[in-house]
C-alpha cells in the first residue's frame, strides 16, 4: 500500500465507529425506535443508572443547558424519560431513563453485541480481544484508573 493511500488510525476509528452507529441505529428503527438520534445515546449513557441533572447532561455532551432541556422535552414527550424531584436541590429536577428508554438501552446492548460478534467472524476472537485491549490502554488515563465517559464529537 503507497503513502498515498494509507488511511490514518483517526480515520479508521471514525469510520469504524460511524458504520457501527449508522448499523445500530438502523437496526433500531426496524425494532420501532424510529425517533431516536446518535446524540440520545451520549445523554441516555449519562442517566445510567441513577440520572443526572440537566447542568450534569450539558457538561457531558459539551451543549447548553437550553439545549439539554429542548432534547429532554422531545424524549420525555416519546416517553423515553422523566423528570423527577432532585433529591436534595427542591428546585432541581433529576433526569432518569422510563422503561421506553431502559428498553431501548437494552436493544442497544443486544444489536451492539451481535455487531461485535460479525466482527469476530471477520477478524477472528483472538485478533478482537487484542484490538479491545490495544484500545483500552489507549483510552484509559494515565493513572490507568479508568476510562472517559464517551462523549458526542462537535
């Protein structure tokens, strides 16, 4: 392969990354989750498990708080989440998944898992395990403690 047409790690990973989310969210439109978009996931994986408030969404995807509000409104509204007491700032409110949305996360695991398990067909269980580990050490903080949360790219 030339120099020329050499792809980057960069672009790799977001090609990889964009197939695996274009697939996912196809598979669940099919499954009756139409009106779900890339950016509910971040959110929905800062509501695991107990909720967050709506400061706590806007920091994590990098948007205003307005912004949060609109999309919380619009998944409420389809019945993926709700508003709920803080408990312990009276005037807060607490975001947490509904069942609708408890259900989708759970289809989300089960289409990302049969995913995962094509790409072990193709490139075999030992070659999978390695790139996984490769990717974890490349993530993970330089005290190796944990990972970041994923988080939308603007």
């Amino acid at each position: 392969m030339n120099h020329q047409s050499e792809k980057s790690l960069a672009l790799l990973l977001a090609l990889s990354l964009h197939s695996s989310i274009d697939e996912l969210h196809k598979s669940l439109s099919e499954k009756g989750f139409d009106d779900i978009r890339p950016i509910h996931g971040y959110l929905f994986s800062s509501l695991i498990p107990n909720g967050a408030t709506g400061i706590e969404l806007a920091n994590h995807l990098g948007i205003t708080k307005q912004a949060v509000s609109k999309m919380i409104d619009y998944l409420e509204k389809c019945g993926y989440v709700m508003r709920e007491p803080h408990p312990t700032d009276k005037r807060g409110k607490m975001i947490i998944l509904a069942e609708r949305g408890w259900l989708v996360v759970n289809e989300k695991n089960l289409i990302l898992s049969d995913i995962e398990g094509r790409l072990i067909e193709k490139i075999g269980k030992d070659r999978m395990r390695l790139l996984k580990e490769d990717l974890s050490t490349i993530v993970t903080d330089k005290d190796e403690k944990s990972m970041p949360k994923a988080r939308p790219i603007w």
